[in-house]
C-alpha cells in the first residue's frame, strides 16, 4: 500500500480516522509523490486541511456519484 500510494495519481481517503499508523501515512506518501488527494469522511481528520479536495459527509453517498462521473467523462 506505501508503494501504491507512492506512486499513484489519484488517492481517494475513505473513511478514515486518519490517526491510524501505519494506513494513516498513505494519503501523506501520496500527497509528497504529487498525487491529488480526496478526502471523503464524514468528519473532519487531522489530514483534511492538506487534502487538495474534501467531500465531507457519507462515502455511500458520494462513491457512487464520483463513478458516474467518471464513467460519463466529467
């Protein structure tokens, strides 16, 4: 997982606490190797002022509206 995060373009955090380690470093490694970050939760984390993008609020709720979007092109 560090070196998937190390290497991807995209991270999507799912919610996550974002105080356990050592999952809690993936979205940092991603964030340092350029990836864009999403962070969705329904809570604020102690990652989510870093996050480039914050859908706060149910994953059930978002997920499926980030895949359609995705499968329409937009």
């Amino acid at each position: 997982a560090i070196a998937a995060s190390a290497e991807c373009d995209v991270f999507l955090s799912v919610g996550t606490s974002s105080v356990v380690y050592p999952a809690a470093e993936l979205p940092d490694t991603a964030l340092a190797s350029g990836a864009c970050v999403v962070e969705v939760n329904p809570q604020t984390t102690p990652f989510t002022a870093r996050a480039h993008f914050v859908l706060q609020g149910l994953s059930g709720v978002f997920l499926p509206v980030l895949l359609d979007a995705l499968k329409s092109g937009v």
